[in-house]
C-alpha cells in the first residue's frame, strides 16, 4: 500500500502522512460497475484514489440520475467528506466507472489529520474547490447548454476518463447521467453519427472527431 499511496500522493502529502494512511486505510480493489457509496446510507470512511475512476451521481425525487462529476487517481469526495465530518448520511451515489483501486480512511482521523498536518488541510480544501467548480459547471451545462451540447461534453469527458475512443455504455446508461430519455439521446447519437463525429455500433459508441 505504501508503494501506491507514494505514486499517487507522494507529490502531495508528507512521508509521516503516507504511513499513517497505510496504518490505518483499508485497500479495495473494485470491479467496473461496483456501487461503492449508495444514497441513504452512512459515511464511515473517505476514498482516496490510486487507480482507476469513480462517477458520483445525484438522485431527483422520482429515482431519475443525474452525474456530478467523475473522481480519479490522486482525487478524493468532498461531498463525502461533508458527510463524514457531520455523521450525516450520503446523499450521492458512487459508481466505479471502471476497475479502480482505492484506500478508504476511517472518518476519526479527518479531524486529526487536518490539525496535524498541513498537506492534509491544504488537499481538504483544494478537493473541495475542484469538486465545486464541477459542480457548477454541471449546473451552467443543465442551465445553459442544449442538449446535443451536453452529450457532446459528456461523450468528450467519457472518452478523457477511459483514456480511450471507445464507449461501452447504453443509450439508457447515457441518458440515466443526463437525466435525460433514451429517445432523446439515441436521436441526437444518430444525428452526430450521420455528421460523422461518431459511430455506433451494437454494444459502444466509438468516437471519430467530437
């Protein structure tokens, strides 16, 4: 773990702190499509990512998904945080996007950490930056942005996440993290896939020129 934890926050925290997460943390190795967090339920303890990407998705009244932001190597959840510092319940769903490595910090050490060491603190509030600014732009795309533009982002992000041109993902995957129909997302796929921005094939969505 020490190895890990040193490649992906070695740049980041102190040696005193990387050892004291390999002490305490939990290592987990997660498959593509398992739910790490669910809406409901309490926060005992804070992912750190050493590999891989996790989506975190909100849910409206009616059961309907809506993506947030994806997490990856070196990122933690600062909606998860708020959570555990509050000993509230979560009120996001966590998704492994893809096979992911992580250690999970026991929630009675954020307070510790944070008085202890200044990379903690100072890693705390930059994830809650970056989250927020997420967060916004989700906001800004929902407010502003046509739909065809939001599945051109979200097609754009998929693509950077999987480091690759191939999306394994349904029309009724898509439009469940758009809150969106299937009909409406299979329409405008079909469109850009006659403007030959894509192809769509029977089980992923290859990428040409977005």
């Amino acid at each position: 773990m020490i190895q890990e934890l040193k490649q992906g926050y070695g740049h980041i925290f102190e040696e005193a702190l990387i050892n004291e997460i390999a002490q305490v943390g939990t290592f987990k190795e997660v498959s593509e499509g398992y739910k790490l967090m669910d809406i409901g339920e309490y926060v005992r303890g804070m992912p750190l990512l050493i590999s891989g990407a996790i989506k975190v998705l909100r849910e409206d009244k009616d059961g309907d998904e809506l993506l947030l932001y994806y997490l990856e190597k070196g990122d933690t959840c600062s909606m998860t945080l708020t959570c555990c510092m509050g000993d509230a319940k979560s009120e996001i769903r966590a998704i492994a996007e893809m096979d992911t490595k992580l250690i999970m910090v026991p929630v009675q050490k954020m307070d510790e950490w944070a008085a202890k060491y200044k990379s903690w603190r100072n890693f705390i509030f930059e994830s809650y930056h970056n989250r927020l600014n997420e967060l916004l732009n989700t906001l800004d795309s929902i407010a502003f942005d046509k739909m065809d533009m939001r599945l051109i982002s979200y097609l754009k992000e998929k693509a950077r996440i999987n480091e690759g041109d191939i999306i394994k993902n349904t029309h009724q995957e898509i439009a469940y993290d758009l809150h969106s129909s299937r009909v409406v997302i299979s329409r405008l796929l079909k469109k850009l896939e006659q403007m030959g921005k894509i192809e769509l094939h029977r089980n992923y969505i290859k990428i040409l020129s977005l």
